[in-house]
C-alpha cells in the first residue's frame, strides 16, 4: 500500500506540475496573442499613414513648390525695388551733388560777409565808446589837473 500511496502522491505532485506548466504556457501563449495583436496592429497603422501620404505627398511637395517659387518671386522684386531706389538715388545725387555744394557754399559765404559787416558794425561802435571813454578820462584829468593848479595858485597867494 505504501506503494500505491506513493505512485499517487507522485501522481498528484505530477498533476500539479502539469498545472503549473499549463498555466505558465497560457501566460505565455496570451503574451504571445498580444504582442502579436500589438504588432500586427501597428503594421496596419503604418501601412495606414503610408496610404495616407502616397496620396498627399505628391500634392504637398507642389505646395511646397508654389510657396518657395512666391517667396523667390517677392524676394526678386524686393531686390529690384531697392535697386532701382538706389540708382534713383545715385542718379539724384549726381545731378544735383555741385548745386547743393554751391548753394551751401553761397550760404556760407553770405553768412561770413554777414559776420564781417557785423564785426566792422560793432568795431564801430566800440571805438566811438572806446572815444567817448577816453575824451571823458581826459576831461576829468583837465578837470584835475586844473583844480590841482588852482589849489597851487591859492596855496601860493596865501
């Protein structure tokens, strides 16, 4: 009988393995299920975006095209628009670079003979006071100089 228990007991512990073992393939086999799932999935949406773009992307590059090609047209005309100011400008100048200088020149020159006049204006005027100061030192010193002679005569009569 101890044999029979012990080919039972073995039985058991060998069904319980099997169990063990069935269980851990059924976790494997659904891992298995979902990564494939995942997978396979993901290959659809790839094969998904790929369709999606085999049908827009000829149309995005000439998108892209006519923009570029819009932005290089308004670039050119914008160089040509400031080129052309610039020559207007080169030309402008050039027609008119010697009359500025001479109207300049002009102005300069009436204003130094303005300065001129005015220095000769108020030269004058300074030597008339310059005049009149100096006729009154001279006065005033006669005026001395006669008091101090008349205090001569009358200290001397004294």
């Amino acid at each position: 009988m101890a044999e029979s228990q012990s080919r039972y007991g073995i039985i058991e512990e060998l069904n319980n393995r099997k169990i063990n073992v069935k269980e851990s393939l059924a976790n494997i086999e659904r891992e298995t299920d979902n990564k494939v799932y995942e997978t396979e999935k993901k290959l659809e949406q790839l094969r998904q975006q790929v369709l999606l773009r085999e049908g827009g992307y000829e149309r995005e590059y000439l998108d892209w095209k006519r923009q570029t090609e819009t932005k290089l047209k308004l670039m050119e005309s914008d160089f040509q628009r400031a080129k052309d100011s610039i020559l207007l400008e080169l030309n402008e100048m050039k027609n008119k670079y010697r009359t500025d200088f001479k109207a300049w020149k002009e102005d300069y020159e009436r204003n130094g003979k303005s300065m001129s006049e005015d220095l000769v204006r108020y030269k004058e005027v300074q030597g008339r006071k310059i005049q009149e100061k100096k006729e009154i030192i001279s006065e005033i010193e006669r005026s001395i100089a006669d008091l101090k002679e008349v205090s001569k005569e009358s200290t001397k009569d004294k």
